[in-house]
C-alpha cells in the first residue's frame, strides 16, 4: 500500500481464504472459509508500525488484525486467538507473562534444494565444523551480519535479553525479554523477519526450519509462561512464602492435559517432527521436572517472584501467535478446571503412556481432529480450518519420494 495511502485511512481488504492458504500456495476447500471467500479487514495495529531499517527504499511494514467487516476479529486469525486467550485471563484479573527463546541456522546459500545445507565459509577459509558451540570466538566471519541484526533490532524496539552460538553448526539463539503474550509474539515474528532480511543483504541464508541438518539438534521455540495479578503485579506461581501455589500446580496440570491434543498447533510441519524423534533437549513429551531439559515441561531453576513453566515442545518453525496462544490456553484451562498434575519427574525417566505426545504431523493432526477440547478453547472454524490446510501440505509432502526412499529402497527384492 502506499504511504499516501495508509495515512489516508485507506481500508487494506483481504479475502477470507487466505488466513487458511497452505505453505505450497494452495487453498483448502472453500467451505472451511465461507463459500462466498469475502473479504476481511487489515486493521494496522498502531504500536506495530515500523520503518524497515535494512531496506534502502523508504519502507514500513504494519503488523495488522484481521477482523470481519462486521468489526469483530475473524476466528480464523491466530493473533486474535492470542488476544482471545489473553482477555479470557483479563476477566479473571490476571495477566499471562511470557518470553521466547529462538534459535535459528545461518547458512551460506542454498540454491539447489536437494543438497544440504551448509555453513558460511569462515574468515580462514574454512566451514564451521561445529566445535563453536558456546565459545565467545569463531572463524564464521558472522560479525557484520549479527551488528546489522543488533541495530535493526533497536531502531524495531525489540529488546534482546542473550545472544549464543547453539550447539548446532552455524546455530545460534535469542532470548527476548519477557512482557505481555501479544507483544512477544509480534517481537518474535519481526524477529523473524528481521533475521531473514538482513541476511540476505550479507549474501547468506537464515533457517528457522525445526530440523535443518541431520544428525545435528534441531531448533526450538522455547515459552516461558508465567501468570500474574493484573492490578498487584504479583506472581501467582508462587505464595508469600515463596513457595509453589496451587495455580502454579493446576498451570502445569493444564498443559498436561492439553499438549497431545495441541501437538499439531506447536509442530506444525512435517519436518518438525525430525527434531522431536531424536529428543535430545527437544522432548515430545508432557512430564514436567525441576531443571531438567529432558522433560516437555521444565521448571528453570529461579527466584520465586520469577516462577515459571517453560514449554520446551515448540520448534523454531510454529506460528508465535498460535504457539503462545496455545500454550496459555492450556494452562488456563488448568487453573479454572483445578487439574493436578503428574508427580514431577527427575533424572533419566522413561515417558508414561498417559504423557506421550504425537511423534509425526499425520498422528498429531488426527489427534487434534478428534480434540473436543481444541475446538471449545479454539472454536470449530478455526481447528478444522487449519486441520484442511495441513492436511493439504501432508499430502503435497507424500506426493515426493525422498532421496532416502531412493537410496535404500530400489535395490530391495
């Protein structure tokens, strides 16, 4: 849209469908967006209008709602489901904290998709061979693409908390400060795109995909949830004793009950799945632990003012916005459903059957297919939308035989 345009108050519209277009491009059958596939409104948000600082064309981008041109927000927008989810606690007079941990792969580029990935050539004209992980020095030559990243960061107002090099060759993590849900989930999309941008600009290739290399750990979305008063600011997790509340418990009693049927919602696609069937620090699993990383759910070690539930099951590749939505939703449902959650494990465990996740986008989205619970907190349209739209990309995947299939299949009897 033109500036002329946008500050003219210029209605942007947008058809209906396209809330549910699959990632090859296509679209569901259109009963799942009304037959009719009208309009919506984008509605620009106006403390999500920015100026794009890596652009050298005068540009900005307007993070918008997608509501129907009656002015309610369309069911089919997963910003207005967070925003949902967050009023649903607002009536209750409490108010969800969250922050996310994002971790990401910067490769040299990728043109032909049937080979692997690769790292950036080094400053000694060498490739990353992993060795960097955690080390303040590395021969990547990365250093001016991550100070244009830092800078477009600040001239955003995305406040970064740490920066690391991940255990993955070329992976690298952030942590963004903890805030309001809604909020979060627009730094961490702008983060996102930040990334993408300025990286081609340097001549290199970001990839939030949830497993980009084999045998290597995939790339997570990490949530940290914790649930406040609204008017006192005050932790519920934790008592004045600072020891953990019953609201800490049902919290993690919620998302216990709600993960498997949720699976799909946080792992998206089908290579998600190749992060979450080799668990090392990814768990597809709803046990909850003290500080350990090999449960879904982890207590991180803290004060008790800053008690709170990681969810470790989303992968660098879902949706902010639904991930966040999800995820509080499910805790929420906890505390008004006073859910007890399993005794807390420790150590090396094995899964309970009770407490096993969906290990495949196939499985996952049956298991939310049959979620009377999923369309109560998300509404009909919305899963059954988003069921049709994954459903199509499922396909398209099975469409394609693999160079594996290839390699070890064509010379069985």
């Amino acid at each position: 849209m033109t500036a002329e345009g946008f500050l003219e108050g210029r209605r942007l519209q947008l058809a209906r469908g396209v809330l549910l277009q699959c990632i090859m491009g296509g679209y569901p059958p259109s009963r799942f967006y009304g037959s009719d596939d009208g309009d919506l409104a984008l509605v620009a948000d106006p403390k999500q209008i920015h100026r794009l600082p890596w652009s050298q064309q005068p540009r900005a981008l307007a993070i918008c709602d997608a509501d129907e041109l009656t002015g309610e927000s369309s069911r089919l927008s997963t910003r207005g489901q967070l925003k949902a989810v967050v009023a649903r606690y607002a009536a209750l007079g409490l108010a969800p904290v969250v922050a996310t941990e994002l971790e990401f792969f910067v490769f040299a580029p990728n043109p032909d998709p049937t080979q692997p990935f690769q790292p950036p050539m080094g400053l000694d004209g060498r490739r990353e061979d992993g060795h960097s992980a955690f080390s303040v020095s590395s021969n990547s030559g990365l250093r001016p693409f991550f100070s244009e990243v830092y800078a477009c960061m600040a001239a955003l107002g995305l406040p970064r908390d740490t920066f690391m090099h991940e255990m993955g060759v070329s992976q690298f993590e952030i942590n963004l400060l903890h805030g309001d849900p809604l909020l979060l989930a627009d730094q961490t999309f702008l983060f996102k795109h930040l990334l993408k941008e300025v990286a081609l600009k340097h001549g290199l290739t970001v990839v939030c995909m949830a497993k980009p290399l084999a045998h290597t750990p995939g790339s997570s979305m990490h949530i940290h949830q914790s649930v406040v008063e609204a008017d006192s600011g005050r932790n519920v997790f934790s008592d004045e004793a600072g020891e953990p509340t019953a609201a800490f418990r049902h919290f993690i009693g919620g998302q216990q009950a709600c993960l498997a049927d949720f699976t799909a919602l946080f792992a998206p696609n089908v290579n998600s799945y190749q992060r979450l069937c080799h668990p090392f620090a990814s768990p597809n699993n709803a046990c909850w632990s003290h500080d350990n990383r090999s449960a879904g759910l982890r207590i991180p070690a803290s004060s008790p003012v800053a008690r709170r539930v990681e969810n470790r099951l989303p992968g660098a590749d879902a949706n902010p916005y639904l991930a966040i939505a999800a995820s509080l939703a499910a805790g929420l449902y906890g505390i008004e459903h006073h859910l007890e959650p399993s005794a807390a494990i420790q150590g090396e465990f094995e899964v309970p059957d009770n407490l096993s996740l969906p290990c495949t986008l196939h499985a996952a989205l049956e298991r939310l297919k049959r979620s009377h619970l999923a369309k109560e907190l998300f509404g009909t349209e919305f899963i059954e939308g988003y069921i049709a739209s994954k459903t199509l990309e499922l396909t398209s995947f099975f469409d394609e035989i693999t160079p594996w299939e290839r390699r070890v299949l064509a010379a069985q009897a």
